[in-house]
C-alpha cells in the first residue's frame, strides 16, 4: 500500500470538493488528528476507516480502495464495442444504444440534453415498423359513459382521480368534513 500516495488521493479529493477537514472528519466518523495522518501519509487506514472517508467525500470505495492496493484495478468493459459487434442489432438501434450509453456515462452536466436526443433517436427507431414495439391493441382502455350514451376515455392522473372522487360523493349524498360545518 502505498500510504503517501493515498493520503496525497484523499487530500485531492477533499479539497476538489472544498469540504475542510473538520467536515470530513465529521461526515466519516473519524478524529481531525487521525484524517490529517491519514492524508499526510503517517497512517495506514484499515479498509473500515477508508469506506467511511469515501461516505465523507461522496467517492465510491471502491476508489479508495484501488488506492490503497486493496483492490486490482479492474478495466471497465467497452460496451461501445459490444454494442457494435451484436449482429442482432440494426445499424439504428446501435447508434441509439451507444448515445444512451454515452449520455449516462458522461459527467458533464450535459446528460439530460444527451438522453433527449437519445429518447428521440429510440423513438424514431421504435416507429411501428420496428420489432421491438409491441403491436397496437383494438382496446381503447377504460371509458366511462357520458350523459349521452357515448364511451369516453376515463380522465387520467390526479384530475381525473378528483372528478371521480366528486361524482362518488355526489351520488351518496356524502359531503366533506370541512363543508360539513
């Protein structure tokens, strides 16, 4: 384990997230005195202390953890290549695939303007002709008759759920406790 390197990893991080040693410390159960050791390299800190400096510094521990030596640094598998070496897949639905992916994955701040555009590709690629969409049903789903005979569709959401709830009501006669009053 190589200790000054991780304290030099854990000092880093703290900083980037501009928390104080105190605030750590706090947020990891561990002594002020203890954590400066730590990050100045005169401490080896069991596996236990490290996952709570990791909940301090909102990092995985598995970070740390790779850090220390705890663990082998594992590679991340390239499930762009994956995607693009399944045959089963059309040319469309990987290029979708590997956007969603990539929205996910990236750090920016850009993945709600990444997941659109991927939420809009799928849905192009998922158009009626495409076999990963169900085929439509005849059933319009539930309804509910008007005053005139005719099916309507039956209000969804809280709306509907209100209107229902006042048309029950009325037709018992029951009132609320507030009207009652």
């Amino acid at each position: 384990m190589n200790v000054r390197g991780l304290g030099e990893y854990i000092r880093t991080q703290r900083r980037n997230a501009k928390l104080s040693l105190r605030s750590v410390s706090g947020l990891a159960g561990v002594s002020i005195p203890y954590l400066s050791q730590i990050e100045r390299g005169l401490r080896k800190p069991s596996a236990e202390i490290l996952q709570a400096i990791a909940k301090g510094l909102r990092i995985s521990a598995e970070t740390l953890y790779i850090q220390a030596g705890i663990l082998d640094d594992r590679t991340v598998p390239d499930v762009a290549a994956a995607i693009v070496a399944d045959e089963r897949l059309t040319d469309r639905q990987k290029q979708a695939l590997i956007q969603i992916y990539e929205a996910f994955r990236d750090g920016t701040g850009r993945v709600a303007e990444e997941t659109a555009v991927a939420a809009r590709t799928v849905a192009a690629i998922t158009a009626q002709d495409s076999p990963l969409v169900a085929a439509p049903t005849d059933d319009p789903g539930p309804a509910r008759k008007s005053s005139r005979g005719a099916r309507k569709p039956v209000p969804k959401g809280p709306k509907g759920v209100a209107t229902a709830t006042r048309r029950a009501r009325r037709s018992t006669g029951s009132t609320t406790a507030g009207a009652a009053s």
